[in-house]
C-alpha cells in the first residue's frame, strides 16, 4: 500500500464507525466546499483545501519522503523527536503513525469537535443546548492550541527523511463504537459491571497490570448506572464542564469517557452522574489496533512504540 492509500483507509474506517452516518458526512464535507467558494481569491490561497475530503482535519500525512510500497510501520500513541531517532535508527522503517497530532493536525484539533455536539444530542440534549455548550469549548481548546511548537516533530521528519503520519479521530471513532457496542450487548446494572467489562477487553487489562486500568471517578461499585452514554472517547478532547447539568436533565445516569480533567469531574459529582473512565492511552491502543489489524491483513508488519499495547483481533 502506498501512504496516501494507508491514510485513506485510516478515514474510511473512520467514517464507517462515526455514529452520525456517512450521509452526514458528506453534508459536512460539502458545507466546507461551499465556504470556500464563498471566499475571495486571497482568503482561498489560505485555505487548506484538504478539508474538503477529509472531515477529521486532526488526522494527517505530514511528510512523505519517499512514495514508495509500504512493507514495515513503526505505529506509537505519541510520535515526537525520540520515536522518529529511534526510526531512523531501526532498519526497515518504510513509515512512522502516531495516534496525536502534530503539526497541521494538531492545530485544527479543535475542528474535529463538532461531533461532541451531534453525540450530545444523540443523547437527548437538545441540539442548540448541546451547541452552546460546546462552542465554548471548541473557542477554547482552539486558544489553548494556538501557543504550541506545531511543526516540532513535523520538522524532525522533514530532515531525517522519515515518512511521518497521524489517525487521531478515526481511531476514536472506532474505539468509541467498540465500547458502545460492548456496553449496549452487555447491559449492565451497575458500575461495577460497567469495569468488569472493561476488564475483559485487553487493552484495559494490560492497563490494569501497570496501574493504569479503568476506574470510577464518579460513584461506587454498588451505584446503579441507568441510562449509560458513551460521550466522552471520540470527539477530539474533553468536552465542556457545562454539560454535565444538561445530561442530567436528559436523564443521563452515567458517563464513560477516556480522561477527565477536575473540574469536569467536579461538575459531574454536583450533577450527581456517575463517570467511569476507561483510560486514555489503553483507549488510545484499542482505536489504533482497531486501523492496524486492517493494514496487517494487507500484509504490512506493524512494530509498537511509544505507550502502543498492540493487540490483534484477526
């Protein structure tokens, strides 16, 4: 496989797990173009027209130093200087994948948040509440990317002469439906169950035997979880502090998420929700095998680094 046809693969599969549909997609994708023609001549030099074909504008190839046939991947939850030295060190490394962006990717994060809108709503809040909220966010998380070393790692690609990618939403994407698939087959009654679940996924069981496992933030073992929503693995990053009042309001009775900061947590305990959070970086692990598995079966070796716990499901 060639990058451009790995990086595909890496959206398609993202669009197929996105709970919103491939039709909204597509009218997503469309407004874009749209917004661009609307634009003048100068304002359309600047714009990145990538966004046109790619609704996950955090995910991105970001050097390609030689098209070539795709045999060995060195895949990592964060790729930065020391992940691309020891590539360049490693013989074979034909291309580098990184879960976080970098770069370009990292920069338009806060894009790819618009789906925490559509998840919210999918939940019962009402979509101009569930707007709100989250454009606040959104303005926010956008702010609190501006003053980072984008082209950090990007740059170290360039001169190393390493072919360098990212899939951050898309492996959300396919980690969030994952979960909610197996939460919604199991249905469990209470937070415990919610961790046994977890418990038997391997990802999180790698996790537990380094101290990093599934835990409840929010609750304890005997609370009941009513109505669970999955809100918070795709979606960019955490989402508002402000609606955990309307989830509870839309009789949400538990959440589960990847990470959360304090003061979401905080929010959460005064709404009284219960929150189980799953793990980032094993959360991370079970999107990324999720892609790898598909560029394994085309017969291209994947060697872990960087918090990576690969596991294979085929």
């Amino acid at each position: 496989m060639s990058i451009k046809e790995i990086f595909d693969l890496a959206i398609q599969l993202g669009i197929e797990a996105d709970f919103r549909g491939k039709d909204h997609i597509q009218k997503y994708l469309k407004k874009r173009k749209e917004k661009y023609d609307s634009l003048s001549l100068d304002k359309k030099e600047l714009f990145d027209v990538e966004a046109f074909q790619n609704p996950y504008m955090d995910s991105r190839i970001y050097n390609i130093a030689e098209d070539k046939d795709i045999k060995k991947v060195l895949s990592g939850i964060d790729i930065e200087g020391e992940e691309l030295l020891l590539a360049d060190k490693m013989e074979g490394i034909d291309l580098v994948i990184g879960h976080h962006p970098e770069g370009k990717g990292l920069a338009w994060l806060s894009d790819v948040m618009d789906i925490q809108i559509d998840i919210l709503s999918y939940y019962g809040i009402p979509i101009n509440q569930a707007e709100k909220v989250t454009r606040e966010r959104i303005s926010e998380v956008a702010r609190s990317v501006n003053a980072a070393n984008h082209n950090r790692a990007v740059d170290m690609a360039k001169l190393l002469n390493i072919n360098f990618m990212n899939v951050h939403s898309p492996a959300d994407n396919l980690a969030a439906d994952f979960i909610k698939k197996e939460i919604e087959s199991k249905h469990p009654e209470y937070l415990c169950d919610i961790i046994k679940i977890f418990e038997n996924i391997p990802e999180y069981r790698e996790a537990i035997k380094i101290g990093a496992g599934p835990k409840i933030f929010v609750g304890g073992d005997e609370n009941r979880c009513g109505k669970i929503a999955v809100t918070e693995i795709a979606g960019g990053t955490e989402g508002s502090e402000k609606m955990y009042e309307k989830m509870a309001q839309a009789g949400i009775g538990t959440i589960i998420g990847m990470h959360m900061s304090e003061r979401n947590k905080k929010e959460a305990e005064a709404n009284n929700i219960n929150v189980v959070i799953a793990g980032h970086i094993s959360s991370d692990s079970l999107g990324m095998n999720l892609f790898l598995d598909e560029l394994e079966k085309k017969g291209i070796e994947v060697i872990p680094c960087s918090g990576l716990t690969r596991i294979k499901r085929f």
